[in-house]
C-alpha cells in the first residue's frame, strides 16, 4: 500500500498531505547553527527531528531526489562578541565550532545533508538580493543603513498568524531611529574597524542574519521549494522575514510550501538557552553516553510538543537501547521496511508512535525468527540507532564504566566469599557497590553473571 505523508504546516496551521513540487527534485531548507558556541542539547533537537524528515523522504521519493541544505551562520553579532571574550580571531572561532558541530552530528548519527553552506561565501548573494529590493522600492537606505519597509509587504505576519501590532509587542525587533517604523528589519548594517565588513555604496558593513537564508536558499533550491523547518522560536521574526524578503526580491506569491518548526527542549519546564544558564552540551555527553541513546531520548516526545530533560529520561533511553540489543542481528541485505512499519513517521513524524512500533518489533523478534530480528534492527537502523553491533555496544560501556572488568570479577570473589560464610550483610555491601558503578548482578544456577547497566 502507498502511503502518504502527511506534515503540520505552520502556514496553514493544519495537518496537510504533503505533495512536493517535483518528485524528481524535492528541496528542503533547514535553518543551522550559529557558530559562536558549541552546540547545546536544545540545538541537537532541530538537528534530529530534520535527520528523521531526510530519511522518511529519501525512503519515500528515492535517495538522490531530496535537496537538503542546512545553513552555518558564521558572521553575526554572537560570534563578534564571543570571540572578543576568548580573544582569538573570529575565523578561529567559527572554525574550531563548525568542526565541533560535524563531530556532534557524527556522534549522534546524522545523515550528511547534500549542502552545509556558509554565509560569508555567499555575501555577492545576499548584496544583489539588496540591490534587488531597494530597486523594486521594497527596501531604503537611511544612515549607512538599509531596512525593508514592511508595510509594503501585505502577507507580513501570515506565518505567525498574528497582526503586525502583537509581532512587534515585546519581540525581537531592534530600535533604531534610522527606521521608517519600528517594523521594518534591517538588510545591510554598519560594521566597526574590527569586525567583519565588506565595502559597498551603502556603507562599509555586513548583511543582516535573516538574509543569509533567502540567499542561500534561492541558490541551493531556487524562488520556490518544498519545505523549510527550525526551531519554534525562529517563526518571529527570522522566518517571516525570509518570506518577505525573498517573495518581493523573486516575485513569487509562496516561498516555501511546507513550515516545519519543533518545539523547545526545557529543563524543569524552563526554556532551555544560554541566557537562562541551564544549557547542557552535546559534547558534555560523550564521556558517559553513547550518541544512539541521546538520539532516542531526543525522539521520546513528538517534534511539536516540549520536551522535558532529564537523568530519568537518559536512563530510560539507555536502558531501552541495552534491553534492544539482547536480540541484536546485522540486518539482512534482503530485509524490506516496508511503509506499514514506517506509517507512523509517515504521519507528522510521530517519533513515539515509531518508538511503540520498535516495541513491538521488539517483542515479535526476542521470541521470534532470524528474520524478525533482522527486521527490528533494520527498523532501528532507520533512525540511526543500533548502529553499532552488539561487541562494539558492550566495549563502549566497558569503557564508559568507572569500573574495570578484573574489579568486578575480584569483588564477586570476595562477595561469593562472603554468602558462603554467611555474611549476607556484607554480600549486600558488595552488591550495593557494584551497582552504584553501573555493574548489575545475577545469581543464577550456581553462578554469578554480571552486566553493565
């Protein structure tokens, strides 16, 4: 059966059947990070959430029919001011972040997208985009300055589905009295001797952070294309932005079909971010998780609803993943997944609908044939999980663990020592000890097996 796949769209605020463009040539933009800090845990959501939607749709459409490009924003008032405090160059920073940023999608097993374009690589675009909508009368200069007039745009809140008047109410609209009105955003801005610049008749600066985007995207996907997703917080006003300036630069009534935005990660039902001081990042975690489980725990809770961090959340998710690989076969080449099992992606990404299907797999294959469990590992391979084998999963805790595997052994010894001396109190002790280093203990038929939680 050909199923169909079905996406909430922010621009109509509806579930929706998605039809691409072309099947031939279907484009996807995803807003990326900006590369003045290492990526924290509320980043790496957006980054899976989007790796899941590139899967589904080369699953879909076929593998070289999708055009995924998500951006790097390496010039921004964030990076100037960062590496002011580290006091190194900014190509410095950017760079040592970017490399960051790779190893984090590697960690957590994220397909490579088609394009990852910079910014100030595209800086010719951005300028001939100006150009373009200062011609067209959609943009002025004032000041060294250029800003788009808003008012000239008549679709401008159409994505956030409010009126101009509650957009600007305690948003993030910057104050100037080089503006026409508080609403218009700037295009163009004046740099400092020391930051970053390019010399134009407007002035010696650099572009405003929402033209990146509409540059970019028109180069990688053209005028018009099929989806663009980030985080919830990008709705106002860097994505209305976009539309505006790119529909009035390109003459289009759409720039994208498809607004795909996943909700905040918190932290005791606070907003994850750098400004509150409860950030975690992704490299925090490599020492002590492996990248698979902050996968599935990033997946626990569907894209459009917050999701709540915390340790039980992680150990769930690791314990999950120990308990999966019990039934651990590589996948047979022959093995189809076919779009049943995948129904559940197919329906607005429902990451914990799939999970529940994993379960079920799951169920099927621990009692099940050969066949069944290669079926279950392939449907987890789908996301990027149990992409190891089993021997490389059980060194990766060996490692992990703050416990070597002579210490076990040797404390089993005196624990066994202890049970036939009938010191049960002391046997409890050893017990107790083993688990607080992650070490589990079975007593069975005469023998004590042990496992690493």
């Amino acid at each position: 059966m050909n199923k169909d796949i079905f996406l909430t769209n922010n621009l109509s605020n509806k579930k929706e059947k998605f039809v691409p463009l072309d099947k031939e040539n279907i484009g996807m933009y995803v807003c990326g990070p900006t590369v003045y800090d290492n990526p924290h845990i509320g980043n790496a959501r957006p980054l899976v959430i989007f790796d899941i939607l590139y899967k589904v749709l080369k699953s879909k459409y076929g593998y070289d029919k999708i055009n995924y490009i998500r951006n790097i924003t390496d010039v921004d008032d964030k990076i100037i001011k960062s590496a002011k405090e580290k006091n190194i160059l900014i190509s410095e920073l950017t760079n040592n972040v970017i490399k960051d940023f790779n190893d984090d999608c590697n960690y957590l097993n994220l397909d490579n997208p088609t394009q990852q374009p910079k910014a100030t690589d595209h800086i010719n675009l951005m300028i001939e985009m100006i150009s373009s909508l200062i011609e067209k009368d959609f943009a002025y200069e004032a000041n060294n300055h250029v800003y788009f007039e808003v008012s000239k745009f008549t679709d401008y809140g159409k994505l956030s589905n409010k009126k101009l008047k509650d957009l600007i109410a305690g948003s993030r609209v910057e104050v100037s009295q080089n503006k026409k009105k508080s609403e218009d955003f700037v295009l163009w801005k004046p740099s400092k001797d020391d930051e970053p610049a390019w010399d134009l008749p407007w002035g010696k600066g650099r572009p405003g952070w929402h033209l990146e985007c509409s540059a970019m995207s028109k180069k990688y996907l053209g005028d018009i294309f099929d989806i663009h997703g980030g985080g919830i917080d990008l709705i106002f006003p860097h994505h209305e932005n976009e539309i505006a300036q790119s529909r009035c630069a390109n003459d289009t009534k759409v720039f994208a079909n498809y607004w795909i935005h996943n909700a905040f990660i918190t932290m005791s039902n606070e907003k994850m971010a750098k400004s509150t001081g409860n950030i975690i990042k992704i490299k925090d975690f490599k020492d002590k998780v492996d990248g698979q489980v902050l996968k599935l725990a990033l997946m626990s809770a569907h894209y459009k609803q917050p999701l709540d961090w915390n340790e039980k959340l992680l150990e769930d998710c690791k314990n999950t993943i120990d308990k999966w690989y019990e039934v651990y076969l590589p996948s047979n080449e022959k093995t189809i997944l076919n779009e049943d099992i995948l129904s559940p992606l197919y329906d607005d990404l429902n990451t914990p609908g799939y999970i529940a299907k994993l379960h079920q797999l799951y169920d099927k294959a621990i009692k099940g044939s050969n066949e069944e469990k290669s079926l279950f590992v392939l449907a987890c391979n789908f996301i990027g999980i149990l992409n190891k084998t089993k021997e490389e999963w059980i060194e990766f805790k060996k490692k992990k663990s703050s416990i070597n595997e002579g210490e076990i052994l040797e404390m089993i010894a005196f624990r066994n020592k202890a049970r036939e001396d009938k010191n049960y109190k002391e046997a409890d002790i050893i017990r107790d000890k083993l688990l607080d280093k992650g070490v589990l203990i079975e007593d069975k038929d005469g023998k004590t097996i042990w496992k690493l939680k």
